[in-house]
C-alpha cells in the first residue's frame, strides 16, 4: 500500500508512528497522527525528523487535519523579573582614572573634536591615565565606540566626523 512521493522520492506509508511533540504557538505537548496534525489551538502541526514544527502558513486543508492528541496543557508563564537597579559609579582604590573617564575629561578641556591618537598623548602628557599597551589608541578609540553603541544618547561621546569624537551635551 505504499507510493511513490513525487518530491522526496521516498516510500510515504500510511501506517506511520504517531510522532510526540511540543506546539511552538501555545506550548502544549501533542502526539501526532501520521507526522500532521491540528493543534487545539488551530495550528497546524507537521512532524520532520522527528521533530513537531509548526507550519507557519496554515495550509488550506488544515481543518480536516486529524486533531492532535494533548498530552500536557501549556506551562504557566513565569511572573516577570524586576529589573536589576543602576550600579551607581565606583571610584577606583588606587585613585587613578579610567581611559574613559581620562578621554571624557580630555576632550571637555579641549573644548574641539580630538582623534583618539591626540587624545592618548594628552592623557598620557598630563598623568590623567597610564598604560602599559601598545596601541592605548586603538584601545581608546573602541571603547568610545562601544560606549556610544551601548548607551546611544546618554553616551558621553559623540562623534563628530570621521576618527574624531566630541564631547555630548
């Protein structure tokens, strides 16, 4: 009693082992019928790989689907965490600055846009910050970068063209 898939090439039987699984759109555990089914909440099921997927345009037939045997209801959703509060700003032990906060302070006294190589050398000229690196530009450069793509407006750079930055007001 077995065809020929035209697509797959493979043998479609109709006595297939019913496949469990878990419906992605409301999260019940189902077993499947034949590899398809509808879940109660209308969607319809496919089984591939022995895996349920759920089938993102629900195809024309799908209310003739064999219904899907519920094992388990959907979870509970979980109350909402409360979100963590602002770590206030610590002061380091050793009473150095950071690189940042050194750039930050660098460019208010300069009062124009700097590239991080002018920055470093006025840091480093006036003992705002030390560092045993070999290209404290580039370290200065990507950490402004990042800042500015993590904070966005509440960032205390800004750049003002290309390779310079200027502080935000």
């Amino acid at each position: 009693m077995a065809k020929q898939s035209k697509k797959q090439d493979k043998k479609v039987t109709k006595n297939a082992k019913k496949v469990r699984g878990t419906c992605r759109a409301c999260g019940r555990v189902v077993e499947l019928p034949n590899h398809k089914g509808r879940c109660e909440c209308g969607q319809g099921l496919i089984a591939r790989g022995g895996r349920v997927v759920r089938i993102k345009e629900t195809p024309h037939g799908c209310l003739e689907m064999d219904a899907a045997k519920t094992i388990s209801e959907p979870p509970a959703k979980a109350p909402e965490k409360a979100k963590k509060p602002v770590k206030a700003k610590r002061e380091r032990k050793d009473g150095k600055m950071s690189g940042l906060d050194a750039a930050a302070q660098v460019l208010t006294e300069a009062g124009e846009s700097l590239d991080a190589k002018t920055m470093v050398e006025r840091m480093l000229a006036s003992g705002l910050w030390e560092t045993k690196g070999k290209t404290p530009a580039a370290t200065i450069y990507a950490a402004m970068i990042r800042e500015i793509a993590k904070k966005g407006d509440a960032s205390r750079f800004r750049k003002a063209e290309r390779g310079k930055f200027t502080v935000a007001k």
